[in-house]
C-alpha cells in the first residue's frame, strides 16, 4: 500500500528538521509517532463498537481518545510551529485513525476481492484525515466540543453522498441500534444520533483537558454533561402499538456462498419455494398462524419471473396456495445488457403486481462505472457483465394487507431512501436483502444494526428477508423480536404493528444534517481566522 502523502510529507519535515537540530528533531518525531499510535489506538476501538464485537460504549470513548490526539498533534509547541503544518499532523493522525478503523471494520469485502478491501478502505480513511484536520483548526474555540461534533456530522454528510452516491458504514449512529443514545433517532435521525455521541466524547476530552490543568470543578461538569446526554435519552418515548399483522418471512438458502452463487439460481428459486411449503404445511396443521403478507428476499428469483414461464407458474401457484401477497425478489430483464433489481407484489389469482425497483445502486457491486477504463484495469468487471438500471418512485408497495416502505439491501444505510418510503404511506419497513456473499464475516450483523436504528427513527416495525441470514423481524423500539440463523433454510412468522404516525425526525428530513454540518464547517472558518489573527499579534 503506498504510504499516506501526508505522512510521508510530515516524515520529511521531520528529518530535515533532525539534520538542523538532532536532538530536537528526534524530538519532534518521536512526539509524532505516539500521535499517530494514539490515533490507530481510537480507530481499533471506534471498531469495537460495531459488529462483530458491538460494544457500543467504544465509540464515545473512540471519539475522547481521537480528540486527545488530535489536541497533543496540535499543540504548538514553538512560534514557528505554523498553524499548517498542525494542522497537516492532525490529518496524519486521522488518517490513521481511519485506517485503523476501516480496514477491521470493511475486512468483510475480501470474500469479494482483497483489492476492493484495501482501496475502499483507505479512501474512506481520507475522510477522517479531514475530520483531522478540521477539528485541528477548532481547538481553541469557546464550546468546542460541540462544534467537534457538528463535524463528526459533517463528516458523515459529505462521505454518505460523494463519490458516486457515498458510503455510509461507519457512521457513529449505526454503532447505536439498541442503546441508550438510540431514542434520539426518532427526534433528528441518525444524524442527531451521531452527533450525540461525538458531543458525549468530546465532553469526557474536555473533562481530561481540564483535569490535567487541575480545573476540577470544570473536569466534573464535562463528566456530567456527558452522562446526562444518553441519560435524558433514555426517556425519549419508543411507541410500539399498532394495528396488527401477520407476517412470515422465507430465507431459502442458498447452495453455497459466494460470489458466484447466482449462477445456480434455479435453486435458490426452488429453496425458497420449499420453504414456502414448509410454512404452508405449518399453517395447516397449526403449528403456525396464517400469515396477511408473505416476504421473500432479494435475489429469491434471479430467474426472471416475468420472462421466464416455469418460474412465473411456481411463484403463482405458491401465491394461489397460500392466499395472500407474496413480495418477491426478483432480477429482470430491462432492456439490452441491463437489469433491475426489484421486489414485486405477486397477488393470488392475479399475478404480478405493484413493484419496486432498487433505486441506490452499488457501484462495482451493480454496476461499474467507467466501465471502459475499468476494463483495462482488472477482470474483476467480469464478475458484473451487465449494469443494472435504477428505480424511481418512494419505495411505496400497497399489497393490500399493508403498505410498505420497501428497500433493497445496500439502500437502508441511506436515510433519504428510507424516509421516502416511511413519508410516502409507509406502514412497515420491509428489507429485501442478500448477503449470502459476505456469510461467516460481520456485513449481515452490521446491516442489521441499521434496520434497528431505522426502526426507531421513523417509529416503524422492519422486517428483514435474506436469502442466507440473517433474517429478523424488529419492533418499532429497535428490539430484535426474532431472527435466524446464517446459512439455515428458515421461516418466521410474527405478528407486527402497522404505524402510519410520523416521527419528529420524519417530518424534519435532513434538515438537522444539514443544520449541523453547515455550524461544524463554519466553526472550521472562524477557528482557521481566529488562528490567523492570534498568529500576527
């Protein structure tokens, strides 16, 4: 992996400085080497509050310790330690921060490639070394611990949208899917969520600048500032009462995981049409109660089953037999060398009905862009040969038992392409997902992380389809009612609440996103002035 520039830049200085004045440039870098291990040391535990360890009190304390190194790395420790080359330490020391925590926390995508692994993770690594170097330029400010945390939003803001629609794992909120932090979803989204965890490290950094400057009283506030923040979440209601629904969830299995288990799709269809059986026969002899609605997951049917005649008479004949909905997910045919993704209402007698089509798309996943270029630089494109198209609409599905808000696997990381479906008529989340190439690593548990999170963000029960696990169904409160196992053809059949009451952070949208990135980048602005002027007095 080639080295960071900015650490190779920083190594520089330090080595001419060190042939000027030995002693002191040793010094110098000997100071800059245990930021940088205090940074990995933040990014190791920010890690640990994900999946699969999902300790969630790591990523406030993640967040203390990256402050504190942050502030070591920006301590001027002369008149000619210039505000840009501290600045330029601390996005070193983010840098690794994002290192440390991308690679454990991504190490899922090597079942992929290795090479889709480390590049993934180090881009998004470049994105803490601005966070950095940014909250670099804010140390001196009155309060900035909030202004620190208005950019762990702002962060997030700009990672979740650019390049080519963001990425948004990683996000200090999705470490929260059932905590004491997590009520606040429901006021401002994850965005709010987030931004209470980075002020709750921040305040318990401030505690520690001021212990050590022996400001004691003011060490104590911080530390009860900060206890009090997920303390009062706690009391934020979590509704769960709704009108109630039968619904049963099918995980079919599938032949073998990997990346090339589409190409026995044939008998993915067949495993979740004999577990459809199953439920029948369950059903029958009371072992199970009648389902409303039937959900299949992502990928069920890669045969087409709006082409393809065998697979369109199996489907029906499961819908007519069971006499209910049955959401399907199914790849069709759109075109030339195109595809959609896309979960289909298929109605007893009828057929196929309303449908949605997956709108966020995962780039090399679903599609390769600049696939020309691409082309030249691996076979992997090989593994994606035909592009799928994107959706329109909210995610909307009326089945009528229900109106769900549906979305397709990668897309409930996305908090506007949730929310379209919840504003739009929604009455519960409903996840068609496939991870039956990340089984055995943490992806399907990070994944569900967010449906828990989602859950109480728009006050909705989620049901999770997965072809391979895992499957689960979540109240409103973010409580994992019941889930399966990865790997085992599985039903389940639970009763959930239909909710059409929007929540506070509903009816916000991105606004408190936006409130927060925009005072964090302002913040930067009057610190980087602030600095200047203090630098010509």
């Amino acid at each position: 992996m080639a080295p960071d520039p900015v650490i190779a830049g920083l190594a520089t200085l330090a080595r001419r400085n060190a042939r000027h004045h030995p002693a002191g440039g040793r010094r110098r870098w000997e100071r800059f080497a245990a930021e940088l291990l205090l940074g990995a040391a933040a990014g190791g535990v920010l890690w640990t509050a994900f999946p699969p360890v999902a300790f969630w009190p790591s990523a406030p304390i993640a967040v203390l310790v990256l402050t504190l190194a942050i502030r070591r790395s920006t301590a001027p420790r002369s008149y000619s330690d210039r505000l840009l080359r501290r600045i330029g330490r601390a996005a070193g020391v983010g840098f690794i921060a994002g290192l440390a925590f991308f690679v454990p926390l991504l190490s899922w995508l090597t079942t992929v490639t290795p090479l889709a692994w480390l590049v993934l993770a180090v881009a998004e690594a470049g994105y803490f070394a601005a966070l950095g170097a940014a909250l670099a330029s804010i140390r001196r400010l009155p309060g900035w611990p909030v202004w620190a945390a208005c950019l762990w939003v702002a962060e997030e803001l700009i990672r979740d949208r650019w390049p080519l629609g963001g990425f948004t794992w990683g996000r200090l909120a999705f470490s929260q899917p059932d905590t004491p932090f997590t009520g606040l979803a429901a006021l401002g989204g994850a965005p709010l969520v987030s931004f209470a965890v980075a002020v709750t490290g921040g305040l318990l950094a401030w505690a520690f600048v001021a212990f050590r400057n022996r400001a004691t009283t003011s060490a104590i506030v911080a530390v009860l500032v900060a206890a009090a923040i997920p303390a009062l979440a706690t009391g934020i209601p979590r509704p769960t009462k709704g009108t109630r629904l039968q619904v049963a969830v099918i995980q079919g299995n599938v032949p073998h995981p990997g990346t090339h288990f589409l190409g026995r799709a044939q008998q993915v269809l067949n495993n979740h049409l004999r577990e459809t059986a199953v439920l029948e026969t369950g059903v029958q002899d009371g072992r199970w109660r009648a389902p409303n609605l039937v959900i299949w997951p992502e990928n069920a049917s890669d045969v087409d089953p709006l082409q393809t005649a065998s697979a369109r008479t199996a489907i029906q004949q499961a819908a007519d037999e069971l006499g209910v909905p049955l959401l399907v997910g199914a790849v069709v045919d759109a075109g030339p060398d195109h595809l959609r993704n896309e979960g289909i209402v298929w109605q007893p007698r009828t057929g196929p009905a309303a449908s949605y089509a997956k709108r966020h798309l995962v780039p090399f996943g679903e599609y390769i862009p600049w696939r020309g270029l691409v082309s030249h630089l691996t076979s992997l494109v090989n593994l994606v040969p035909w592009n799928f198209l994107p959706g329109h609409g909210n995610g909307v599905l009326d089945t009528g038992a229900a109106r769900l808000a549906d979305v397709i696997c990668f897309e409930i990381a996305f908090d506007d392409t949730v929310r379209s479906g919840v504003v739009g008529g929604g009455q519960l989340i409903v996840v068609q997902t496939n991870n039956a190439t990340y089984m055995r690593t943490a992806e399907p548990a990070q994944q569900l992380a967010m449906s828990q999170l989602r859950a109480v963000e728009h006050g909705r029960a989620v049901v999770v389809a997965s072809t391979s696990g895992i499957s689960a169904v979540i109240s409103p409160d973010g409580r994992v009612v019941a889930r399966t196992a990865q790997l085992t053809p599985a039903v389940l059949d639970e009763t959930v609440p239909l909710r059409s009451t929007l929540t506070v952070a509903d009816r916000l949208g991105a606004a408190p996103e936006w409130v927060l990135g925009i005072l964090g980048l302002l913040a930067v602005l009057i610190g980087l002035v602030t600095e200047r002027l203090r630098q010509r007095e």
